[in-house]
C-alpha cells in the first residue's frame, strides 16, 4: 500500500461503507491527480504542471499540493515534496515578481509572445507575465500551512527571504500603480480579457492603500484594478509574513514594513470593500477603482468573494459575507447558473453556462448547512462524465460538455471538500 491509499483509506472506507462507491473512487482518483500526474523532481526541486498545459502556475502549483500538507508529518516523500516546491516558488518570486506562470528550465517557451517590461534575465524562464496579487499570497499561505503543520521551518532560507523582499516592493509599488509602476501588459489577440487597456496598464484608479492586481485568478483582466477578495487574501498573507519573520527570522527587521503595508491595505478595504445593493443590503465589491465605480460579481477562480471564509479572511458569519454569499448564489451574480445537471458559479474565462466544479467546491468548504454540503456532494458526483476527474467547466444541462480533462487544481480541492463533506453524508 502506498501513501497515497493509506492517505485515502479512512474517507475511502466511509464513503463505501455508506454505499457511495462511485465517490469513493473519485475521491481517491482525485487525491492522487497531482502527485501522480504533475509531480516533477528537477536539480533538487519540485516543478508542478497544473495539467494540461505545460507550465507552473504559482497559484495552482500551491492549491494542488495544500490537502498533502497533514500528510506531511507521517510521510517524509510528502514533507520532501513540497518543501521543494516552496523553494522552487521562491526562486520563481525572486526572479519576477509580476510572473504567474514559469517554465520548468530557462527554455523561452510559451503560447504568446507579449509587450511587457520583463528583463532579459527572466524572460526565458517565464511562460505567461500576467501580474496577479494572488500568485505571490499562495506560496505565502502555503509555507505558513506547512510550518503550522509540521514544525518545520526548512523552508525559510535565503529564497523566502529574497521573495518577501520582492512582494512587500511590488504590493508597496502597486498602492500607487499609474504613478510609480513599470509594470504594463500588452498582448496581440481577439479576447479583450486577454490584454491590459490604457496601453497595457489598464484602466485609471485613485489612490485607496490596497495593492492593484492586472489579472484575476482567472488570467483575465480586471476591470478594475483593485480586485477585493484579492486584497483580502493580501491582508491574510501580511499577517502570516509578519508573523513568519517575528518567530524564524527577527534579525531581518521586516515586521514593522509588513505590519504597516498590512494596516494600509485593511484600511482601503474598509473605506472602500463594501457597496450597497438595493436587494441584498450591504454587500462585497469584487473590483472598486477608488473612483467611485464598482463591479458586483464574482468568479469561480480563487481567491473569490465566496472563498473569503476558506482562506480565513473573514467569519463565515461575517453579516456582510452572507449578505455577498446570497447574491453571489442568486441570478445577480452574472456568472451564476442553473439547469438541469447543476447549479453554480462559472466565469468569463470559460464560456456561458459553464459552471466550475472548484467554485461548488468553495461552496461547500464555506457552507454551514448540512443538506446544502450533501446536495453539492451529489452534484459533483454527477458532473464527472464517467472520468472519476474533475474539470475546469462543465455544462450546467449537460456533464458531457466540459472543458480541460486535465486540471490538477479541482481535483485536489474537490478531495478537500470530499473530506468535509463526509461528515454530513450519514446524517
């Protein structure tokens, strides 16, 4: 028996026990996606696919391997594994911090050759250049897991040190984006989305303490470049940061920029996260602009507005959260959907009716009611197409339809929510 089946074995058992045997094997099949399919060990590191396409998300890499880290304190192949990852990630940082995509070698590979201001040193190493806030909070979120989890502080070398260096510069240049930037985005293509506005650095924004993002999680452009539930998941990896360099590295004198860089972002988020919605009260913004224009939606990428709770930015309680989470859940989200194989968040990054098995996931890792967690369980199951898999989009009327067979990332977190969701089956 391998790690893996011993992992898997206790939810396993109950699973089938319970006579739900098809979810059963997904469970596992899904569990095991990223470490038998993405895993690369590579010059004393680990290099992660996100699946079908050939290159290291920072943000993916970090989602597909954050359900192994309880499995890291019983099983040295796991604690080695993403101890190197992390310090891949770190590396990755500390070469251009405005990357979210990377090439396992310095090969120059990618799908589109962009106007952008990378350096000749990183461009080899860089698949896509599309700066996104969360690439830089994941591997930040996972180090802090990690450490909590296991004790072990391996991982904080001169590589983390370099890449917090690196973040806390372009979160602090970013508070005032057309001022003091050099970072712009130009792409030759059909998607609008695709591509920064306003010459590559995208449309004009006011001043608000919070740290401007030029792509969602989703590799789209923002409409407006202060993306909330990024900034949030900022605030929360600040607070980890702060908290890393106090107990494992004081000598470095970091925690009082990170603390007060933190308190400027929880300050914009304050004055400006929260809009009045004529039916749901007081609500989240997913983007502001500081300029009085807001976008009220949400995508099924992470971080979202529903995922708010999952990555400890807020109560579940919070009344603002639920006041969101019903309007995210409802036709005034407009990439919420509902037909006749499922109900759910999609997103413009995929086409329409497309609803995302990770958003349902988040959903039920963020629920609170026992028959709404076993009624998104049973519509997973249900959307796999006879693959035991999870993917990227899939049909709302039809499971037939989706998009990517291979995607590491909904795999991994749909074993995490499994994981919960168990609990509530037998009830």
């Amino acid at each position: 028996m391998d790690w893996l089946e011993e992992a898997t074995k206790p939810v396993f058992d109950q699973l089938t026990a319970l006579g739900r045997n098809k979810l059963a094997s997904m469970y596992r099949n899904c569990f095991r996606s990223t470490w038998d399919t993405t895993l690369q060990r590579f010059e004393g590191t680990v290099f992660l696919v996100t699946g079908d396409i050939p290159a290291m998300w920072l943000r993916d890499s970090s989602a597909q391997v954050y359900h192994y880290v309880p499995h890291a304190r019983k099983y040295p192949e796991v604690r080695e594994a993403i101890l190197g990852l992390l310090e891949r990630q770190f590396r990755y940082i500390a070469l251009d911090p405005y990357a979210n995509a990377f090439n396992r070698e310095a090969n120059d590979r990618r799908n589109h050759l962009d106007d952008t201001s990378w350096t000749e040193e990183a461009r080899p190493w860089i698949w896509e250049r599309k700066y996104e806030v969360d690439s830089l909070c994941y591997p930040i979120r996972l180090a802090y897991h990690f450490w909590k989890t296991t004790g072990s502080s391996a991982w904080c070398g001169e590589a983390f040190l370099r890449a917090v260096k690196k973040i806390l510069s372009v979160w602090e240049t970013e508070q005032r984006h057309g001022e003091q930037s050099p970072y712009y985005f130009r792409r030759d293509c059909r998607r609008a989305s695709d591509t920064l506005s306003h010459g590559g650095h995208g449309a004009p924004v006011g001043y608000t303490g919070m740290t401007w993002s030029g792509f969602r999680p989703s590799d789209d452009a923002c409409q407006y470049g202060y993306l909330i539930p990024a900034n949030f998941f900022a605030e929360k990896s600040l607070e980890q940061m702060e908290e890393i360099v106090e107990a494992l590295l004081p000598e470095e004198h970091l925690a009082g920029r990170i603390r007060a860089l933190r308190r400027q972002v929880e300050e914009g988020l304050s004055r400006y996260a929260v809009t009045e919605h004529p039916e749901f009260g007081p609500v989240y913004a997913y983007e502001t602009d500081g300029l009085g224009h807001n976008n009220l939606m949400d995508d099924a990428n992470v971080p979202s507005l529903l995922s708010l709770p999952y990555l400890g930015c807020v109560p579940a309680d919070d009344p603002v959260y639920q006041n969101t989470r019903r309007m995210l859940l409802s036709p005034a989200n407009p990439y919420y959907y509902a037909g006749a194989c499922a109900k759910g968040i999609g997103s413009p990054h995929t086409p329409p009716d497309y609803i995302w098995p990770i958003s349902l996931c988040i959903q039920g890792l963020t629920a609170t009611d026992a028959e709404e967690i076993r009624e998104l369980a049973r519509m997973l199951e249900n959307m796999d197409a006879d693959t035991l898999l999870m993917h990227e989009g899939v049909n709302k009327d039809d499971p037939r339809q989706f998009t990517r067979p291979w995607f590491a990332w909904a795999n991994s977190i749909f074993s995490e929510f499994i994981e919960k969701a168990v609990e509530y089956m037998g009830r």
